[in-house]
C-alpha cells in the first residue's frame, strides 16, 4: 500500500508540472485575414530595408516563428487615441498604426499574464507621480531629470500631440514599468522582454530587473550580485537554461535562481505570475515597514491592507467591486518559501526569515518609529514647517529611511551582508546619533533659545529602548570586556588597548 500510494503521489507530481506549464503557455495567436497578412510582410520587406536591427531581432523571436509580425501588434483604428497614418496598402488605402504597444495589444495573445501584470505594483508604478518621490523631482531637482529619469523606471503619462497624433517627446520614448498609455491601460511589457526579440530568456535575467532596482535607495541588484545567490548565477550563468520554455526551480535548473526565480516563475506546485508582489510578505519601500495582506477585486485590481488593519471578506463590497480573493501575509510568504524548497530545506529557510525579520523590527523599533514621532511632534509644535524639505532634518530623516534603512532591510532580504550592515544599519545609526539628535537640537534651539523641548523628546521616545541606553549612559564596561576578551583570544592579550 505505502508504495502505491509512493507511485500515485509521483504521478501526481509529474502531472502537476505539465499542468502548470500547459496553463502557463502563451495563447495561440488568433487567425487573421488574407489582407492583414499581406499587410504583414509589407511591413517587414520594408523594414528590412529601413531599421534591419529590427527585423533581424523579430526573427530570432518566438513571435516570428507563430507568425506574429509588425502589423499583428501595431494595427490600430482611425480615431484612437496615440494613433498615426503611415503607410498605404496595396490598394492604395491609408493604413493605421500605434507606435506605442500596450499591455492592451499584448492582450490578444497573453490575457492572462497581462490581467497579472495589470493588477500588480509593476502597473501602479506610475503613481510616483503623487509622492514625496516626485515633490523631490519635480521641485527640487527639475523635471527634464524626472523625465529622463524616474519616469523612464516608474513609467510616465505619455501624452498625445493633437496635430501630428503622436506622442510627444517630451513623454515618449518611455518603457517605464507603471507607464500610463493612451488606451488607459497601464505598464509596458517591453519594460522586461526587451524589442522586438520579447524573450523570455533576457527578461529571466537579472540585469533586466536591475535596470531599475539597483542604487541608493532600492538596491536589489548590487545586493543580489554579493550574495550567495548572484554568486552563483555568475558562475554558473551557462547552466541556466534560461532559453527553455518550462523553467522550474529545481527541476529544470538548479544553479542559482535570479530575480524572476523568486519573485515570478513556476515551482514544481505552483504557476508563473507576472504579479510580482505576490509573494512579497512585508514592505521595505516606507518609512516604517509593515507585514501586507492582500486584497482581489472582481474588476482585476488589487490593494495590500496593511497587518493590523480590518481585512475585508471575500463577497464583501470594496472600493467599488467585490473581494474575489485574500492572501494574507502568511499565504504571500508561503508561496515565497515555496520556491525556496527546490534548493533549500525548512532550517536554512526558517532561519532566513527569522534574521530578516529581526532586522526590519530592529529598524523599525530602534530608528524609525521613534524618529517618526518626534518629527511629528516637531512639526505639530512648529520646530520644522509642514512644507516638505524646506528644513535640514526633514533631508537627513529622508536619506535614513528612503536610502539607508531600505539598504538595511533589501539587504537582509536578500542575503546581502555588506548591506545589511555597512552600507545599512550602520548608516542609520551614524546619522541617527550624528546627524538628526544634532538637527533636531538645532532646530529647537532656533525657536525656543534652549533644548529642552529637544531633551523632553528624546526622553520621551528614544530612552525607554534598551537600543539607545549606550547613547544616554555610555557603553557598559561589560560590553567592552566582552569585546576585549574576544579581540584577545583572537590576536593575544594586551592587544585591544
């Protein structure tokens, strides 16, 4: 009985992965009319003679070989929004292109991957359009550079000139992730599978996320290529099979996973997603992280609720549609460890997430909640105006949770030692202590002529954790026996003076 029931759970296995590389494959295109074809190689015949970069890439392409050409992604109608006349048929009638592709169009042959993609934090990436982020770049730098480059990451409005109907330059080109297109859909899909090739093969690979994820402040990337993972990706980039139609984790490569691996691609129990949030428990983007639940809508939007917060149920009516679907933080960190098990077993895993949450709460415990409250209650007792970045404490709280205290926690995410700590939770502790104590000093100083308010708020919100006792009293003579007999044991006694 136990080996037969041994034989029924490996068919079932074997099974689940062709199911899930079935429901995973790309539609088959739709058939298309004899004109629409002719129109087709018209297209390339003289495109081959004018840009051959693109051709050339088209047939290399998984489009060309299902005979998906030019004229199957940019054929539009008169009339609609973003597009142009170009060039005449055969019979002498004006033909209709977008040179923009949206999602939309994508959507013919991937409907699902673009409903994914649709409701993801990838599509909502255009809403840095309303942040602090933009205040930071509109105002303070200038919006040439936001232009040429928040937007060309987070994606822009591409804006339509009404003589020519073409985009205007000033908002295209932009193949920004959140990118909000004339059709009203959101994102580009080129943003990752690259023109006019589209492969799945380039947009597996790290440096396609790292277009965008990598500096200051979201540095995944730089944060990936020092850890174990990004290691072994290198040095094994030739076993990765990154070409092949059905990847899955362990089973068809076991070299290293890339970005894709973790945040997109299948397992052996569990399907593709172009919703990239999905498997992402807590947030490192704000200043105070939380875990996040998740929230489907039957209109194929979705919204995180943040943990603590009332969850809706599903059936239940919100913000204008019904709740089909809730993935709690747990279910979201399910499905991330569940590709941690085609390489990892359960102690290494738990172990990881349990140093990664020790480090987010020390962040968040520590540095960023106590800062949080005192810069609210500065600004309540008018020590600093409610205007953003007009006073030098608002850019040193800034640059410590929106540049070091992300670096602190990506880095503990990921793997990533150097910067969890140097290039993190030290850089918060430095500026913390010698910049923003300092600051804020100053700047209650400047109005009330003492720093008593300045003390009252440190006593108030940094001296009851334990974390700051050294600042207030002074490191214990305890912990520096202890990290003398340590360095002593280490390199001889009388070493550590």
């Amino acid at each position: 009985m136990k080996s037969l029931s041994k034989l029924a759970k490996g068919w079932m296995f074997i099974l689940s992965v062709f199911a899930l590389t079935a429901v995973n494959a790309a539609t088959t295109p739709p058939a298309k009319s004899k004109a629409d074809v002719q129109i087709g190689q018209m297209c390339v015949e003289c495109h081959t003679k004018e840009s051959p970069g693109i051709v050339t890439d088209w047939k290399k392409s998984a489009h060309a070989g299902k005979k998906v050409d030019c004229y199957d992604c940019h054929k539009a109608k008169e009339g609609d929004k973003g597009v142009v006349k170009h060039e005449k048929d055969k019979a002498g009638k004006p033909l209709f292109i977008s040179t923009i592709v949206s999602p939309k169009a994508c959507a013919t042959c991937h409907e699902k991957e673009v409903a994914q993609q649709q409701r993801s934090h990838h599509a909502k990436a255009g809403q840095i359009l309303a942040s602090l982020d933009n205040i930071m770049g509109e105002v303070i730098g200038g919006p040439a550079a936001v232009n040429a480059g928040c937007l060309q990451c987070h994606g822009g409005a591409v804006k339509i000139d009404p003589v020519s109907g073409e985009a205007t330059p000033e908002t295209w080109p932009n193949t920004g992730i959140g990118r909000l297109n004339p059709d009203g859909s959101r994102g580009s899909c080129s943003a990752c599978h690259a023109r006019h090739r589209f492969s799945a093969a380039q947009a597996r690979t790290p440096d396609t996320c790292g277009k965008c994820h990598l500096g200051p402040d979201h540095p995944q990337m730089e944060v990936y290529n020092e850890s174990k993972h990004g290691i072994l990706y290198r040095a094994n980039v030739g076993e990765m099979k990154l070409d092949k139609k059905k990847w899955v984790a362990g089973v068809d490569y076991s070299a290293a996973p890339t970005c894709a691996t973790c945040h997109m691609s299948a397992t052996r129990t569990q399907g593709v997603t172009h919703d990239v949030g999905e498997r992402i428990s807590w947030t490192l983007r704000p200043p105070i992280s939380t875990k996040l639940n998740m929230v489907r809508l039957s209109n194929g939007d979705e919204f995180d609720q943040p943990e603590g917060k009332p969850l809706p149920k599903v059936g239940d009516e919100v913000k204008g549609a019904k709740v089909t679907e809730i993935l709690t933080w747990e279910d979201r960190r399910k499905k991330m460890t569940n590709v941690c098990y085609a390489c990892h077993g359960s102690n290494i895993i738990s172990g990881h997430y349990k140093q990664f949450d020790d480090v987010v709460n020390l962040y968040n415990e520590k540095f960023a909640k106590p800062i949080a409250a005192s810069m609210k209650e500065l600004t309540a007792k008018g020590y600093i105006t409610a205007a953003p970045f007009d006073d030098k404490i608002e850019w040193t709280w800034w640059e410590i949770w929106h540049h070091e205290g992300r670096r602190a926690r990506h880095g503990a995410s990921m793997m990533g030692p150097d910067y969890t700590w140097w290039h993190g939770m030290y850089e918060v502790a430095q500026h913390t202590y010698f910049k923003w104590i300092p600051e804020m000093r100053a700047a209650v100083l400047k109005k009330d002529g003492n720093e008593k308010a300045a003390e009252e708020i440190l006593a108030k919100y940094f001296k009851p954790i334990d974390g700051h006792d050294w600042y207030f009293n002074g490191i214990s003579k305890d912990a520096v026996e202890k990290v003398r007999k340590g360095f002593e044991e280490r390199y001889g006694k009388g070493s550590l003076k």
